[in-house]
C-alpha cells in the first residue's frame, strides 16, 4: 500500500542558533517534540540566496511551487501574495502536480470565516488559499470542521468567533482528525501559522500556549500514525525560536521527516528544494515530469 503523506506548514518555525536542545522550545514543547525534531529533522536555509530576512509570502511559494520566488522577486516579500507570486503558484504547485499524476490531495484546514469565494473577492488570499483555489477549488467549513473532516488553524478551536457555541477540543483529538483525513488521501496539508503571529508579539504566555499544543499536536500524530503514514514537518521561515526579536529570522527550517529516510545533511539546501524532495523521493515522480523549467 502507498504512504499517506501529511505535511505540516509551520509559519515562523526556525531552529535556534544554539540548537534545539535547552532551547525555547525545550522550554515550551518539551524534551519528546524536541527529540523527535532533533533525531529527524534536517535544517534547510530559506534566504534563497537574496538579502534580507525571510518572510511568508516568498517562502512559501518557494516551498509549494519548487521556484526560488525570493530570486524571481528580488527580495523577499512579507504577508499575502501579490499578483506575480499568485501567478507563479496558479502555474504549478504541489496539489496541482500531485492530482496531475492521480493522487488524492487534501487542505485539511477548515475556512470558518468567510468561504473561498468571499476571500477571492476580498483578494485575502493567503500562498495555500491560492494553491488550493488553483487546484483543489474546494475548502473544508465548519459543517466538516465538526464532523472531524477539518482541523481549524488553533488546533482546539478556541478562538473560534461563531454564532453557534463550539466546543473546544484537545490538540490530541485534532491530530486523530488529520490522521482520519490523511487514511482517505494520497496527500494532506496542514497549515499552522499561530507561531508567527505568537513570534511577532513580545508576550511569550502566548507562544508557550501555541508551542504547547503545537507540541502535542505532533507528538500524537507520530505516536498515533500506522505504518503507513509518512510525517513531514518544515517550516516557511524563522521566527518563534529566537524570543529575543519580534522580527523574523535566518535562522533555517527543520525539515522534519518521519516514516522515511531522512535526507542527508545538505543534500537538501534551499527551501524550494523541499517541493521536489516531496515530489521525487516521496512521491517517485521524475524529476522530468514534475515540472521543472
Ligand atoms: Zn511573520
């Protein structure tokens, strides 16, 4: 049987330039998440080669789509992707390149708020809305959020504004959710980006909360994967590992892998070689035919 790949997209989740061990998230996560990262991660640098501080919307769209979009830009662009990035990841990205060769993809984050139309038209779009528009053309709602087919982006739903009153639920249940959504599709995203915003702001009672179950979150999906699961985890840049900043930083992003060889150090060395490492090692799909220009 193929793996059920699940990739996690941490926003803002670089390794400290001490190393993970005695680290902020030593603090925070624990010694089992930080031995899990430490044992199976390898670090990637997300500079691209450009000047400047990393930041989400080159990042990611390096990660997802395999093009050095800092390079393509000349810099690196913060926030929501404009019109140039959006066009890039329209192009090619890793669900449309997946469900080109058959394979099941699936978002796994629940939109709540405001349905995909409404964030096209309020031009809202984050780099995995605009992939997942391009490809996919469907989002998960709340409907699907409460009967376990969505995990929201806090993990417990907590910070849920609704009108309906909607229960809370561990970080545990919502990493069982994502595994019953990962035994139904070749390949499922999850994005958390509660570590950048947490990084950004100078109370760290608010990044102990979000490292916390963040920490949680993954160490039951390890312990609750089969076999047959594969576990990758990265991140678009750093920022929460390094309390001392409110800035991002250059620090590199592990990239996590659990339940296939690890890559060898520096064998992956720029986040958007991350995309064909998914695509070629993963996934078995020739470097000719998973869309390189
Ligand atoms: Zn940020």
């Amino acid at each position: 049987m193929d793996k059920r790949v699940i990739m996690i997209m941490v926003d803002g989740f670089g390794i400290p330039e001490k190393g993970w061990r005695n680290s902020i998230y030593s603090e925070f996560c624990g010694s089992r998440f930080v031995g899990l990262l430490s044992d199976f991660s390898i670090p990637v640098r997300t500079d691209m080669g450009i000047e400047g501080i990393p930041q989400s919307a080159t990042g990611q769209t390096a990660l997802f789509t395999g093009f050095n979009a800092a390079k393509i830009m000349g810099m690196h662009m913060q926030g929501f992707p404009g019109p140039k990035l959006r066009e890039i990841i329209c192009r090619r990205n890793l669900f449309s390149n997946l469900m080109e060769k058959g394979k099941k993809v699936a978002f796994a984050n629940a939109y709540v708020q405001y349905t995909l139309e409404e964030l096209a038209s309020m031009r809202l779009k984050s780099v995995t809305t605009t992939m997942v528009e391009s490809s996919i053309g469907w989002v998960r709602n709340i409907e699907d959020l409460l009967s376990g087919k969505a995990v929201y982006h806090d993990l417990t739903r907590k910070t849920i504004k609704s009108n309906i009153s909607i229960q809370e639920i561990s970080p545990k249940q919502a990493a069982r959710d994502l595994l019953s959504i990962s035994n139904e599709h070749d390949f499922t995203l999850f994005e958390y980006f509660l570590t950048d915003r947490a990084g950004h702001k100078p109370n760290s009672g608010v990044l102990k909360e979000v490292l916390g179950d963040l920490s949680v979150f993954v160490c039951e999906l390890v312990d609750s994967a089969t076999e047959n699961t594969l576990i990758i985890l990265t991140g678009d840049h750093g920022n929460c590992e390094d309390i001392s900043t409110k800035r991002h930083t250059k620090n590199p992003v592990p990239l996590f892998v659990y339940g296939h060889p690890l890559p060898r150090d520096n064998e992956i060395a720029s986040i958007e070689e991350i995309y064909y490492f998914i695509l070629e090692d993963i996934f078995k799909i020739p470097k000719s035919s998973s869309g390189v220009v």
